[in-house]
C-alpha cells in the first residue's frame, strides 16, 4: 500500500522503532506464517540470525527482547508494557519461550546468533528466522530488514512490494513522490498540504476514521507524557542517565502557582517545549509506549512541537476543544505528507542514512506541520520543511553503549527548537527560496550514502567510542 499518515505515526514500544518495532513486527510475521503453515508443532528448534547494525547495538535497543516477543505472537501496536515485562520475566525465569503462542522452546537472547560485520545486501538491519524439525529438517525460514519507522521488508520482495506500492499510488486522489509535485496539487486544486494528505487518505477510510484516528495518535503522545512524568530515578541500561522530565515540570508548574493550571506563560514556550520532547524520548529509553514520529528516535519532537502549536501559537489561548482538534488533525495530515516524501526520496532510518533520517525528518515534518496550523501557504509550509532539513544534513547516529539515550533524548528537543524557529523564518517570507525541499532531500539520501558506517547506528564512532560509558 501506499504510505500513508497512520504508517509514519504507529503506536509502538521503545526505545527504536528500527531495532525494536520493526524486528517485533518482522518476528510476529514469521511466527503467524509459522501457525499457518500447519507446521508450528513440528517445531523442534529455533534459530535467530542479527545482522549488520542489529547485532552491533541490538542489546541496547532491545533488539532480541523484541524478537522474543514476536515470535511469541505479539504486535508492538497492541502490546502493553506491563504484557512485556510480565513475558520476558517469565522468559528469563524459565528459559523458554512460547512459539506463535503455543508451542514451547527453550529459547532466549543468548541464543541469537549475532553477526555485526556482514551486511546483507539489501539493508543494514537485516534478521533470519529459521526452525528445524526433530530430524533437523528445515520447516520454515525467512530474512526480513527493519528499513525504519518500523517498516519491515521481505528479502525476496523487494520488487514485488515496490510494485505493489506503485499500483497502490495510482488509486490515489492526489498521489505525489516529490515535493514539487505536491506543490503542483496544491496549485492545481487551490488545497493546503494538508488537505491534500487528507484527499489521499479519504480513499482507505472515512473522513471520520481519519480524524478519530489521528487523535487518537495525540492522545497517545499526551499519555506517554504523562506516564513519563511520573517516572523519576535512572534510565535503564547502564549509562546512569537520570530522568529530567519530572523534576523540569515541577519547576515550570511552581512559575506558574498563582495562574490558571492550564495557563503557560509565553516567557517560557521553550521550556515547555523542551519538556515534553524529554519526556517522550525518556519513556522511549525505558522501553515505554510511544508514537513513531516517524521514529521511535525521534519520536519527541513532533509531540513536543505541537504542544507548540496547541499552547503558544496566535490565538490558541481562546480557542475551543473543537478548534484544537482541527489543529491536531491539520498539523499531523501536514507532518504525514512531508514524511512520505523522506519515505519515497530517501530514508528515515539511522541505520541507512544516520541521524539526519530521523532527527532530520521528523524536525522537517514538525516545521511543516506548525507552519501550515500558522496560516502558511504551501510554499511557505514547504519552505519550513526544507530549512529543517537543511540544518540537520549530515547528523550521525552514534548512541553510546547502543542505548537510545545519549545523544538522542537531548537531540529531540534541540530539533523541536530547530522546527519552530524554520517554521517562523518560512512564516516571515513570501514563500520564495534558493533551495528547494526535494534538493534537500536527495543531498540527505546521498549524504547518507556517503557517511562512514561507523557512524550510522553501529555504536562504533563518534560519541559511543569517545566517552566512556560508566
């Protein structure tokens, strides 16, 4: 299918929507195929193969945790994270997993098979799933990569799935792969960005599946705040990273003691701002539930921008719950049709491109989003887009100890800051600019290409290898 705005915004776990999502996905995949197949109970064992970018930092992004749950037959959209804690201490305690939710094996993260130096061809985050009958025999097997955002591909259909996505875009309304094409549909039908996203989407749902869809999306983000706010103590995994969030909101709701609860004062927009990307990308780290936005990496700065966009922009202090819908609704359509043109030109994966692919494009789709709930034109909206993009070009993803904290938690809220202020220059202009969006993009993906392994979620560069860890 085409990509559309529910794929870019999931409701997933952490701390990585490519090292967690995608891998649980690709596992629950192999395991429902595994049931259908007739041939789950003549399972006698199972083999667990990481490749490239998820055996070098898989520990630290929860990579086999993830798998475990999988091919127990869990979807990250649906699982909680009290089902996840509850599975993998039993896992742990008993050293054996439940296969497609039946068939009991001996089976836990040490016994994946990791192999960090080959890449397969396709994709840096390749994984192979295999099980073997009694007499050794080989039942099933499968190699899918985790290419971001939790997109999942299957080795072997690549072709056969851009086809598919091809024929997908020719039934839509208004299908676009460029920024100028866009642009050419907004001219063409007298439509915002935005408007035109919601056109591509009327053709797989109702206009008010979309709209209960996408706040539902918001309300997510606002409750991984929420529960993020409660949490304070360490991160885990080892770094001694402690929670920020708690201790921030404490300090901004005592500014604000003798006001309304619900007022922000305008003085400190960047601090709220701040907030609430620390927020998410601190439940990310603790492996809580979040949105990819469109990646669990990133996951911060779209939440955090339209907290913006619903506290701190011209007009929002008078307006109704009707009038904030429409702006969640609008900001989020707008963000959608930004990030299918880094899906459709490039890539959103730090393990293929590097930061930028994340960061980058979700502080791209951020900009957009507040320009156009700002009134933009679509030229000024796709003008906040490309300056969003054109200060994060070339940003490396070097986690150190693999976890998604350090520099990532911090690198959300630096890239929501990024997205307001491209939003306001865009704003400020008549929408004419040297640079185009679709330049920008193609420089990112070729940007990417170009950038040192090391430096694209390997742990192996950067930050991960010049600061020691404990």
């Amino acid at each position: 299918m085409a990509v559309g705005v529910f794929d870019l915004f999931s409701i997933g776990i952490g701390p990585s929507s490519s090292h967690t999502v995608g891998p649980m996905r690709a596992a629950a995949l192999f395991a429902e195929e595994l049931k259908a197949s007739g041939d789950l109970e003549k399972v006698a064992s199972l083999r667990v193969d990481l490749y490239g970018s998820l055996a070098a930092t898989g520990h630290g992004h929860g990579t086999m945790t993830a798998i475990l749950l999988g091919l127990e037959g869990f979807h990250p959209e649906l699982i909680l994270p009290e089902e996840v804690e509850e599975r993998l201490a039993a896992i742990a305690e008993t050293g054996k997993l439940q296969l497609a939710g039946s068939v009991q094996l001996p089976y836990g993260v040490k016994d994946m098979i990791l192999r960090p130096l080959t890449i397969l061809p396709r994709h840096t985050n390749g994984m192979t799933f295999t099980v073997s009958g009694a007499d050794g025999e080989v039942l099933h097997t499968a190699t899918f990569f985790s290419v971001g955002g939790g997109f999942i591909v299957r080795e072997g259909e690549e072709d056969a799935a851009l086809k598919e996505l091809d024929e997908s875009k020719k039934e839509l309304p208004l299908p676009f792969r460029t920024a100028a094409e866009l642009l050419g549909r907004c001219q063409s039908k007298g439509l915002s960005i935005g408007e035109i996203m919601f056109v591509n989407e009327r053709a797989s749902r109702t206009e008010d599946e979309i709209r209960d869809g996408l706040l539902h999306i918001y309300s997510v983000m606002e409750g991984c705040v929420e529960v993020s706010l409660k949490r304070e103590g360490l991160l885990p995994g080892g770094l001694k990273v402690r929670r920020r969030a708690p201790d921030w909101h404490k300090r901004l709701m005592k500014e604000t003691l003798d006001q309304d609860p619900d007022f922000r004062d305008p003085k400190y927009w960047q601090e709220w701002v701040n907030l609430i990307a620390l927020a998410v990308n601190e439940e990310n780290a603790s492996g809580g539930r979040v949105v990819t936005a469109p990646t669990n990496g990133a996951a911060g700065i779209i939440p955090a921008v339209l907290y913006y966009a619903l506290h701190f922009a011209p007009g929002m202090d008078k307006a109704t719950q009707a009038d904030r819908d429409e702006t969640i609704v609008k900001f989020l359509l707008t963000a959608g049709a930004i990030g299918v043109l880094y899906k459709e030109q490039a890539s959103i994966s730090g393990a293929e491109v590097g930061c930028q692919g994340e960061v980058g494009s979700a502080s791209s789709m951020a900009a957009a989003g507040l320009a156009e709930v700002m009134g933009g034109t679509p030229q000024q909206v796709e003008n906040a887009a490309e300056i969003a993009m054109e200060h994060n070009l070339g940003l490396t993803c070097d986690p150190i100890g693999g976890l998604v904290q350090v520099p990532c938690i911090e690198r959300n809220a630096i890239a929501a800051a990024k997205a307001i202020n491209a939003a306001k220059m865009a704003l400020w202009g008549d929408g004419t600019h040297r640079v185009s969006l679709d330049e920008v993009i193609v420089t990112m993906r070729e940007t990417g290409k170009d950038m040192s392994s090391k430096y694209k979620e390997t742990a192996m560069g950067g930050l991960a290898v010049n600061v020691v860890e404990c």
